[in-house]
C-alpha cells in the first residue's frame, strides 16, 4: 500500500482488510490520541514496511539502534545500567537526528495561519538560531515531577526547543501575585505563543480564581482537543476507544460571574454567544475532517437550557448540513456522559459546552485507562498551551509516582503544532512502546509499578523503537486546521417589551402578588411571579418550596415597545413601597421572536 498523504481511517480500513494491526482485544489499529492537538495536524499512520521512505508522512521511526536491544525488566541493577546506556547511546543518536529536524523546521518563525509563534526579536524569549523557544510553568502539586519526565523525555529525543520557565498558579499566588500569573509570565508566553503546562492547584469554594481558566480565556484558546484512545496493555483501559472531546473553553458557567443576592440565593451566570458556538462547532468539524474522522456527536442539556444549550445544539445543526460528509447527532449529556461510560467505542468527535466537555474527557480518560494519561491542546489564534487533562493531585504530590503520561502526550501535541513531526512521533512511539512492554506507573497496575521518573527513563531508553502489538504513529507535516471565520451577525430590530424584577423577600407567593399588584401603575401587567424558576403565581402549588429569592414579570401592556425611562419608574415605585430590589433582566424581542424563557410550569 503506497503510504504518501493517506488519513488515519483511510489507513485504518487497510489495516482492517489486512485484519493486521489490531491488538487481540481488538482495539483500533491505529492510535490517534494525539491526531489532534496540532490544530490540524493530520496523523498519517506508517506501516514498519515502508518506514522512511516518504518525507512527509514517515518520520524517523524504524532505526534499529542500540535502545531497540534493550529489554525492560522493573528490577535489578544491570537491567538499570543497560537502560542508561541505552539512554545514552540515544542521546548521540539524536544528536544526528537533531540535523534532519532542523532542516525540516520552516525557519525559527512559523508564521501560519494560526500565528504560533509570533516575535522573538528583542524578548525575554530570544531563542538560539535553531531552537523554537516555548514558555513552560511546571505548575503546582505533581506539576514539578511530571515536568521534569517531560523534560527528559523531549532532551533525550533532542527535540529542538529552548524552554522559557515562568511560575505560575499557586507559588506565584503564595509570592503576592494575586491572579496567579505575573506579569513576566504574560510577556513570555505571548512572546513565544505556546505554553507548555504542568497542572495548577485551585482552591475550592474561595480563594484566588483559576489560573487555567484565566490563560485560556485572556489568550483566546477557544478550543480544548482532548483525545482519548485505549491502551490494551492497560489493565483498566477499555478496548476499542478513539475519541476526541472538542470542549468550548472560554464560555459557559466558566464565565465565573456569581453573585450572592440574598442570604439564602447564589447565582452563576452561563453566558453562551453565537460566535462562540460556531467558532467551536466548525473548529470540530474542520478537525474531523482533516483527521479523517466520520461522525461528530454534540452534547447539551437543551431540553431544560432551550436558549444557552439551545443556541449551541442550533449552530451545530446549521454548521453538520454543511458537511453531508460526516454523520452528524446529537445526545443529551446526560445519556451521552453515561455511554461514553459504558460504550466509548461508538464515538468520534464529540463536541460539546464547556463544563460538560471538562467532565466528559475525565470519563473518557479514566475509562481508557487512567485521567493521568490523557494530554490536551488549548488552541487559539494567536496561542496555544499544552497541558495534562488531569490535575496537580495533591495526595500525590512529592512521592515520585505520578503518571507523566499526560504532560508528555501534551508536548508531543506541542511539537505537532510546532511543525515538528518527527520528533513527535519518536517519543509517541517509544511511549507505546513502553506501555506494551509492561512499564506502568502506579495508577495503571496495581503490582510493579515504577516511579515517575523511571516511566520517563524508560521512554527515552525506547526512542527509536516502535510499538509491537499495534501500528506505530507518525504525523504529517504540519498541516495546521484553518481557524474558523466568524461572520457578524446581521442587525438585528430588538425591542424591550418587559422586565424581570427579582426581589429578596420572606413570605407567601399570594400575599406578594397583592402588594406588588397594588404598586405596578398603568403600562404594565404583573404576569407571573416565579421562585427559584418554578411559576408560584398565578395558579402556584401548595407543595412548591419556596425561598427567598422572586422572579417577578411585568410586561408592558399590549406587548409594545417600552422606553427605559418607564422601567426605571416601576423599579423606582417598588423600591419606594419598600421591595427589596436584588437585580432585574431586560425582556427583549429581537426580530420579533422573544429572547426570554418562560417561568417552568407556566
Ligand atoms: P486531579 O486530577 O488532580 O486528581 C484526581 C485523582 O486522579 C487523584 O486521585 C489523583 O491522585 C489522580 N491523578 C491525577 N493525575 C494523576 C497522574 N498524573 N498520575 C496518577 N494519578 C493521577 O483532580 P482533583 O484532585 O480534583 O484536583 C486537584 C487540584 O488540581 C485542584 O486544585 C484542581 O483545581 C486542580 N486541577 C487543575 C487542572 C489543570 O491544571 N488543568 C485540571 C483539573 C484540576
């Protein structure tokens, strides 16, 4: 079979017709669990016959040098000194692989369509001449040792980097940065535009606000690629998984607007917009399509959020009838969560909100095997940053057996986007290869586990060798995915007709409605009187629960037009007949069709 420019499926049908390729649980021939984070680096399988004989496709994969002799056994002395000499012997031999990928490298600045790397002239970040300078924070927690395998890992396969270390997250926090991110920190990662990133401890429930969540919104990162595929030498790891959670990852409840607006109410704003939508929802679709994927799957709760999720479910209809291509459904979360536990073989792409895409990838992570395993790229236009699905996991913390398989597989991500394919596909290959050859951390067995820094010695002990029991991986070139072109929205007449008064009162819905109905005047109808969401007047139930917190509507009469004046002048009556006024909504129309839900039971 010719390899040049063929995709992963294209390749994995051949692989099928072959019946080769396929481990004896029957897991897809091919990995893809990082097809993806290149934003568009197209993953182009290579059969060991034809290795290194196509420029584009085939990287240095195949050399039988010294580390292919050295076996692996978890104990023993020898066994260790064989490795370290395989380490080394592998050191030289990427000192002469280095060359070919520098002539591979495009120059030092890669000025593609998704601006990567921007300047390096006069900065903090200045690179040597054929060194790509990335910004790396190790992070909190487990962070530091992760990195550190990360690390040697990426010097052991010479991977042509020069690493700019900044700390953020909690040290930074603890150092009197109160957002966590200081400013030399901001300056070298919009310098180099990538990020490479250990996991950041957040406190919960109080304290300073997520340093991940902060980066990717303030740097544009709408997209989080997180690709999960089965590991059959992975004791947990379910067979037949290869699936790429596309996450929306600037919107949603992860706006992390919340008020507390009486003693009993909190609220949590989830802003949602269109453009955003459809820059994820084509983002997901351009992926599936440049990685040779056939279905793509949404996921949203809009049988209860008809206007947020609504609006997302919407755009990925209008956005799939562009693509008769690819199959395109949707599943509500909580159907869709629970068989991506139980039947993760039958997805693609899924694309989904964002704090469903977040809870979705550690399922799908877990079910593959390990949330340590999993790796994600942040893809914007102008930056991108690497990090591990999981967390900095503190209960393991300094103990030296995490699984650095996550932050790993994240900076083999960050050399696909880099255009560096080769050295890519090196470390992703030794990696399999030495999960197939039974070097597994402790999250992954529950015998023989080796340390966190063993995992990455053994890895670099296998750069150059290639899995056994599945076909090896290479990536193409950087063939990067266009990042998508919002068009405004046409204008639109919008026309406020009501409001939403919310009131911080004690008391019973009936007796409310009558003092409120002898305040609202002429111009507006009190239509209805809502308590955390369900309508208690008119018509409420005796068995509805009610709080503090009323949603009370008042429309202006006849449905028209009302100037702001007018709405000011009810708030301003009820608050001088001595309502508790805690915050209103405008009720609009836009193009005649009302932007507002209705009150549940009404
Ligand atoms: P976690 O992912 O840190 O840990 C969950 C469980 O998975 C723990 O039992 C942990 O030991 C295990 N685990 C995680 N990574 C592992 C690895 N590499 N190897 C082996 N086992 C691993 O989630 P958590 O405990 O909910 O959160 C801890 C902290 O991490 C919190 O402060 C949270 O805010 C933060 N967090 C950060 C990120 C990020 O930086 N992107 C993501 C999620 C959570």
């Amino acid at each position: 079979m010719p390899v040049g420019h063929i995709t992963n499926r294209q390749f994995r049908r051949y692989m099928d017709s072959r019946q080769i390729g396929r481990d004896q649980a029957g897991d897809a021939a091919v990995d893809r669990s990082f097809d993806h984070a290149n934003a568009g680096g197209v993953m182009a399988p290579v059969h060991p016959g034809v290795l290194g004989q196509d420029d584009q496709n085939v990287g240095i994969v195949g050399e039988e040098g010294p580390t292919q002799l050295l076996g692996w056994r978890r104990n023993g002395d020898a066994e260790h000194a064989r490795i370290l000499v395989g380490i080394f012997a592998n050191i030289i031999l990427r000192f002469i692989i280095h060359d070919i990928y520098v002539a591979y490298i495009p120059g030092r600045l890669m000025n593609t369509t998704t601006n990567a790397i921007h300047s390096t002239s006069g900065s903090a970040a200045a690179a040597s001449p054929s060194r790509i300078p990335i910004t790396i924070a190790v992070g909190d927690g487990i962070g530091p040792e992760i990195a550190a395998a990360t690390r040697l890992v990426l010097a052991a396969a010479a991977a042509p980097l020069e690493f700019h270390e900044v700390t953020v997250g909690e040290r930074a926090y603890l150092g009197g940065v109160s957002s966590g991110i200081p400013d030399d920190a901001w300056q070298a990662i919009r310098t180099t535009g990538v990020l490479l990133k250990g996991p950041i401890t957040t406190p919960q429930g109080g304290g300073y606000k997520s340093v991940n969540v902060t980066l990717r919104k303030v740097l544009g990162l709408f997209a989080n690629v997180r690709p999960c595929a089965s590991h059959a030498c992975v004791p947990r790891s379910r067979p037949g998984i290869d699936l790429v959670v596309v996450r929306e990852n600037e919107e949603d409840l992860y706006a992390g607007i919340e008020h507390r607006q009486t003693p009993e109410t909190y609220q949590c704003l989830k802003l949602v917009t269109r453009s955003g939508c459809e820059r994820i929802v084509r983002y997901a679709f351009a992926y599936a399509l440049a990685n040779g994927r056939r279905r793509v799957t949404c996921m949203t709760k809009d049988n209860i959020m008809k206007l947020t999720d609504g609006l997302f479910h919407r755009v990925f209809d209008q956005v799939a009838a562009e693509h008769p291509g690819i199959v395109a459904d949707h599943q509500i979360i909580d159907i869709g969560a629970a068989r991506v536990a139980t039947r993760p073989e039958h997805y693609d792409v899924i694309v989904t909100m964002n704090l469903y895409g977040d809870i979705l990838s550690d399922i799908a992570a877990e079910v593959a095997g390990s949330v340590g395993m999993g790796g994600s790229a942040n893809i914007g236009a102008r930056a991108a940053m690497f990090e591990a699905v999981h967390g900095s996991a503190p209960d393991l913390a300094g103990k030296g057996v995490a699984n650095p398989s996550g932050m790993l597989q994240s900076a083999v991500q960050m050399l696909v986007h880099l255009g560096l394919p080769h050295p890519a596909e090196c470390i992703h290959n030794a990696w399999l290869r030495t999960l197939e050859d039974g070097v597994l951390t402790a999250d992954l067995t529950s015998s023989g586990a080796v340390s966190t820094s063993a995992f990455a010695e053994a890895v670099a002990a296998r750069l150059g060798q290639l899995p056994q029991t599945r076909a090896p991986v290479a990536y193409g070139a950087s063939l990067r995915i266009a990042l998508p072109d919002i068009p405004p929205l046409p204008a639109e007449v919008r026309e406020q007709v009501g409001i939403d008064i919310f009131l911080h009162h004690v008391g019973q819905p009936h007796d409310l409605a009558t003092s409120l109905l002898g305040v609202v005047g002429a111009g507006f109808d009190m239509t209805m009187i809502t308590n955390r969401g369900v309508k208690v007047w008119p018509d409420g139930h005796p068995e509805t629960i009610c709080t503090d917190h009323w949603r009370c509507r008042f429309m202006s009469t006849g449905m028209v037009a009302v100037p702001f004046a007018q709405l000011l002048a009810l708030i301003g009556r009820l608050d001088a007949a001595g309502f508790d006024v805690i915050k209103t909504e405008g009720l609009f129309y836009f193009a005649g069709k009302p932007g507002y839900s209705a009150g549940q039971g009404a």
